[in-house]
C-alpha cells in the first residue's frame, strides 16, 4: 500500500491554512483508502508569525498593542490545537534537516500544497517545499499550489524552477500562477484546480462545526490588518441597520482596541468558524476562504474585491457566476441588500468542478 506525505501550512494557526490541509488529507484517505500524514513540518516564518511573544516589533505601541492579545492568541492557539489534533494525522515533528528527509523519503508519494507554499517572499525562500533533496524514488506532485506574488522569472527563482523540473505532477490553486510557472517549465503540463476546502461537502464540513448560533446576525470577517476592507466593514454596518439584523466581527487578529463600535466575537478555532458563516443571514468579507465556506455552506455573503492579490477572489467569482457577490470599494450592483443566490445552480457549479479536482487527484495517486 503507497504511503501518501502531504507537505502544507498545517500549523498555521489560520482558518484557511489548517481547514484546506485537513480537507486534502481527509479526501485522499477516502478516495483512495492509503496511509496519507501531513509531515509535520513548521517552518520558522510561521512559527514566529503566530508566536505570542509580543516583542516581534522594536515599536514600543505594536509591543504594547501585542501584550494586551497575549490571553487572545493563547485562547486562540489552543482550539486551533485541539482541531488539528482531533482532525488530522500529522509525521513525526522534524526537529531538524536530517529528520525532514529521513520523514520525506519514508513516503511513497509527497504533495505540495495548497496554499502559498511556492511564494518564496511569504516562505522567506524556504526550499523544503521544493523537495530538493528528497530520494528519486519518492514521487513528486503538487495540489492547487500558488506562487502569490512572488516573480519566478527571476534568478533568484533558478535553483526552485530547477527543483519542479523532478515534479511528475503539478496544479495550482489560481490561473496567475499557472502563467507564472509555465513561463519557466515549458514541458509541463500545469492543470489549474480547486482549493482543497472545496473538494469537501457541506454536510461533512458542518459535522466539523461548533453547535449552532440560535439568532440572526451579520458576519463580517476581516482578514489582516489591510485597510482595503474598511470600505466593506462600512457596507456591512449599513447592511446591519438596514435588515435589523445584529453585526458581529471576526477578526484573525482578535483585538477588542479597534473597530470599538462593532460587537467583536473573540477569539474562535476552525470548528467555530465554521459555525460562524453557516448560520449567518449574510457574511461580508475581505478573505477569499471566508467566500469558499460561505459558498460551500450555502450562506449569502459579499466579498470585497479591490484588496492584494484580487485574482483568486474574482476566479471564484467567475468561476460560480456570483459577480454580484463582490463588493468594489465596499459598494454593490444592487445596493445595501441581502443576494438572493440560486444555490441549486451554484451547487451544480460545484458538483461539477469538484469532480474535476478529484479526478485529477485520483490519477496523480495512480
């Protein structure tokens, strides 16, 4: 029996990060009944991104700012933790290089991705999701992979370009990079695919969610600290007194200091997310997986589509016929209404682009 290595962004403590690796995992085992474990990688970008220590910044308010979120990030920390236990099987931790290819060369097969894994800027130019020194023998393919912004016809891009030349399969999450990437591996044939979150049903997402909220309610779920979304938290106030319904805010970084006029949630895990945009009236939002959920889950929303790297929200856009889901500058098609979206069609989209993904997952374990 092939044993399968999935080599991602597990142990981001972020809703997107963990909720596509799981999703992947779990496909992979059900499709094709074989040992598949998330190597248990976690490189130093990510664990000084969610470390709790608050002197990351030498400004003495950002330090300041940070130590009032200690008691938040712990609280939040610790259900992201509880989560990936409950829900994935992850390799033995690499404490160091000769445990990562010693981990590697175990499996049969090695997928990079989803998530930004190739965007060299975001990894600090990690190579290990390259796979440079991982034995012949072991099988090399990748799954929805995004290079982000990073620039692949640079030289600096030579020794990774080099590295992806041993890959046997390769796919990526968005067209740009499907672009960026075949301008560099003439010979091979990129296929563009579903972030993994999709390749998940509804009802097998909701038995991974907290219990319902019993009350009608806005979500607006801010991703990062971007300022772009301040024209949609607007709109979302607007929505809330025009519907009467209560707004509630989800922020990633989970401070009480800002944005004091909004009702703030707290600090929630994967399982209460999920909660969250199911049993919500609509949901506004900056971030491309709070769009997925709430298409997935059949729930209204806006999505704000002037923000950094626009091209994978107006993908999915396109790609499900919900143009008039997206905010531009925190203003509508339609006006300061909740969409009425046709989910039998939407939900047709999906079946059919689902299978497409998991076809192309299935042959690449073949």
């Amino acid at each position: 029996m092939n044993r399968v290595g999935i080599l991602t962004f597990h142990s981001a403590n972020n809703f997107g990060a963990l909720l596509q690796a799981v999703s992947l995992q779990k496909t992979i085992i059900e499709l094709r009944n074989i040992e598949c474990e998330l190597i248990n990688y976690e490189p130093e970008f990510i664990r000084k991104d969610y470390s709790i220590s608050p002197f990351k910044s030498k400004h003495p308010k950002t330090v300041i700012k940070s130590a009032l979120r200690i008691p938040d990030k712990i609280k939040r920390n610790s259900k992201f933790q509880a989560f990936r236990e409950e829900n994935t099987v992850c390799s033995k931790q690499c404490q160091n290089e000769d445990d990562f290819k010693s981990i590697c060369n175990s499996f049969d097969e090695i997928i990079i991705g989803s998530d930004q894994v190739w965007n060299y800027n975001l990894t600090e130019h990690d190579m290990h999701y390259f796979l440079p020194e991982i034995d012949a023998s072991v099988k090399k393919t990748a799954y929805a992979a995004s290079t982000g912004g990073a620039d692949f016809s640079s030289k600096e891009s030579n020794k990774m370009i080099q590295c992806l030349q041993d890959f046997r399969d390769i796919s990526v999450r968005e067209s740009a990079s499907k672009t960026t990437l075949e301008q560099r591996l003439k010979e091979k044939n990129i296929e563009v695919v579903l972030d993994p979150v999709f390749l998940t049903s509804k009802n097998n997402w909701l038995q991974l969610a907290a219990k319902p909220v019993t009350k009608d309610y806005i979500l607006f779920f801010k991703m990062g600290y971007s300022k772009t979304a301040e024209p949609a938290l607007e709109f979302a106030k607007k929505l809330s007194k025009e519907t009467g319904y209560e707004l509630l805010m989800l922020w990633d970084q989970e401070t009480w200091f800002k944005y004091r006029d909004v009702k703030h949630i707290g600090a929630v895990g994967p399982a209460e997310f999920l909660q969250w945009i199911s049993g919500a009236k609509c949901v506004v939002t900056n971030s491309f997986h709070a769009t997925a959920f709430s298409i997935i889950l059949n729930t209204p929303f806006y999505v704000e589509t002037e923000i950094e790297r626009k091209d994978r929200v107006l993908n999915i856009l396109d790609i499900f016929k919900l143009h008039k889901c997206g905010l531009v500058r925190g203003k509508t098609e339609n006006g300061t209404i909740i969409p009425e979206i046709e989910w039998s069609a939407v939900n047709s989209l999906l079946d059919n682009e689902r299978k497409k993904s998991l076809d192309y997952i299935d042959r690449i374990l073949k």
